[in-house]
C-alpha cells in the first residue's frame, strides 16, 4: 500500500492535482497507483516481449 501511495503522491506533485481529502485518500491511492502500475507493468511486459522477439532472430 505505501508504494501506491508513494506514486499517487507523486503523480498528484507532477500533475498538479489538488490532493485528496484524508478520507479520500485510500481510494485515490488505489485508483491511480493501481492505475499507473498497470501501465509500468504492460510498458516493461511489452518491451521484453520486444526484446524477445528481436534476439531471436
């Protein structure tokens, strides 16, 4: 849980977003860290794919 709240805390500095309420918080972490682990995990699964593919041949 702490390193989707790190990378909400992260992506909510970046971006400029106003920061969640205390109560709100669990669910944004969960939402947008769930979110942009999805995303880092489908960027290093294509990418070795890639890898993959290119070395054998």
């Amino acid at each position: 849980m702490k390193l989707l709240a790190l990378l909400t805390d992260a992506f909510i500095a970046v971006f400029g977003i106003t920061p969640p309420g205390p109560e709100q918080r669990r669910r944004a972490s969960l939402l947008i860290g769930g979110f942009l682990l999805t995303v880092i995990l489908a960027v290093f699964t294509v990418v070795g794919v890639m890898v993959y593919l290119i070395s054998r041949h």
